[in-house]
C-alpha cells in the first residue's frame, strides 16, 4: 500500500471520493467515469475477492494495517476522521472507502445460462431495496439478478452497503424493459410477478425449474407490460387492514418461499 498524507478535503488526488452526499451527481458520474465504492473493510475484501481493481483507497490511520495485506499496490490516502468527513460529506464509520474500476455488463445470455432462480427488479430506484434484495438473493440461494433500464446502480455506494458486498456475489445485468419477458421466455425461463392483488398466495402452486421473480417500484408496483406477460401473479397474505410490504421485506419471504430445492 502506498501510503500518502493528505490534509486538504479538496486535495484533486481525492477525486474519486468527493460529494458523496449528491446522489445525482454521483449516481451519474461513477458510471460514466467508470468507477463505484466500496466501504468498510469487509465490504472492500468481498469486492477484491470478485475481480475488481481497486484505484485508491481513503482512510484514517488506524484502519491501514487491516487493509495492508490486500491493497499492497494501491495508494491509501490518510486523514484525520474530521478531514475525511469533509471530504466525503458525511461520517464514514467503517474506517475505510475503496474506489474501484467497473467492468463491462455481461450479456443476458451469459448471466442466464445456468440461473434457475432469477429476481427482476423493474424500476427499482432506491438504492437501499436493491441492496437488500440482493442481500436476500445471495443469502437464499438466487442465481441472477436482472435490471430493468431505470432500476438502481446496484454498485452505487448506498446499494453496495446494504447489500454488505452480495452485489459483488450474485451475478447481475440489464434487460431490456420492452423485450426483457419475451428473452425470458425464449430462454425457458417462468415469469412469475409479485404483486399485492396477486391472484395466487404465495406457497400454493408448484415452483417451476426456472423462475424469475418481478418486483416492481413501492408505489406503483410492477408494470402492466410485466403483470401482463407474467405466467402467475403472486401475492403474500396479509392481516386485516394491511395491503402490502416494503419491496426489499416483500422480496426477503418470496425468495424464501421460492428458493430452489
């Protein structure tokens, strides 16, 4: 690890690290700079363990010796925990974020190609429930995750924490919003919606080899052109008086009850 001192928040060697409270501005700008971040020490080991190259690591000095066994070629820049608030914009209570470079979306084909159990999330946009989906997902056995256009960046830095580093783990792409059930179909995958007037309780029918589960936005919910397309909409029996669940606790039981044998 390449140790550098740094006392100026607005040092430009903090470029990768800076206003990470303006989710626009970032939400834009790490993809197209092709960068995401990783915080807390756990977070960065699982993402070095995927394959991704780190570009700098920002920090405070009592965390550099737990990092120093993974980051040997990377320059740590190194704060007081006060600098490092100014700099980022808020408190980073995990000692540590990574900056690291992107790599391309593989191909729908190659994410599908052995997934029997594959959640679709459909204009997801709060980074917060894709992060835990995909905490679900991986903690239950999912093999894919597919992104509609406007869902979430699962690599967003919100979404990367919340996840605690399973966005590093599931494998994930896009499909197309229009064309995403009909490339389903033809790659003999079931597409089952969840939906609070679903006709069909959870647990009732048989679960097909290959499933994919669509999970819409918290208001609107999934799409008529998805609900339409679906082979089965399903729903979760609720208590009187209640009509739904918060999408990343929703998705939590359904991937549960339809996880493969």
């Amino acid at each position: 690890m390449r140790v550098e001192r740094v006392d100026d928040p607005a040092d430009p060697r903090l470029h990768d690290f800076l206003h990470l409270r303006d989710v626009q501005l970032r939400s834009r700008r790490e993809p197209a700079e092709g960068l995401f971040l990783a915080e807390g020490e756990r977070t960065i080991r699982r993402a070095l363990a995927a394959g991704y190259e780190p570009r700098a690591v920002l920090t405070t000095a009592p965390w550099l010796e737990p990092l120093a066994d993974v980051l040997e070629d990377v320059p740590a820049f190194v704060m007081s925990e006060e600098q490092l608030s100014a700099t980022t914009g808020y408190p980073v209570h995990r000692g540590a974020l990574a900056s690291f470079d992107r790599r391309p979306l593989p191909p729908l084909d190659e994410v599908l190609r052995n997934a029997r159990r594959i959640v679709v999330l459909e204009d997801l946009v709060d980074h917060t429930n894709v992060g835990a989906i995909f905490r679900s997902a991986a903690a239950l056995g999912w093999d894919a995750v597919l992104l509609t256009p406007r869902a979430a960046d699962p690599l967003y830095r919100r979404a990367v924490r919340t996840s605690m580093g399973a966005v590093f783990r599931v494998p994930w792409t896009r499909i197309d919003h229009r064309d995403g059930p009909g490339q389903l179909r033809d790659e003999g995958v079931a597409l089952w919606a969840l939906a609070p007037g679903g006709d069909v309780v959870l647990g009732v029918l048989g679960v097909p080899d290959r499933l994919a589960l669509v999970l819409g936005a918290e208001d609107p919910g999934v799409s008529d052109r998805w609900l339409d397309a679906a082979d089965a909409r399903i729903c979760i029996p609720m208590a009187d008086g209640m009509d739904s669940l918060n999408v990343g606790a929703a998705a939590a039981i359904a991937l549960y009850g339809l996880r493969a044998g």
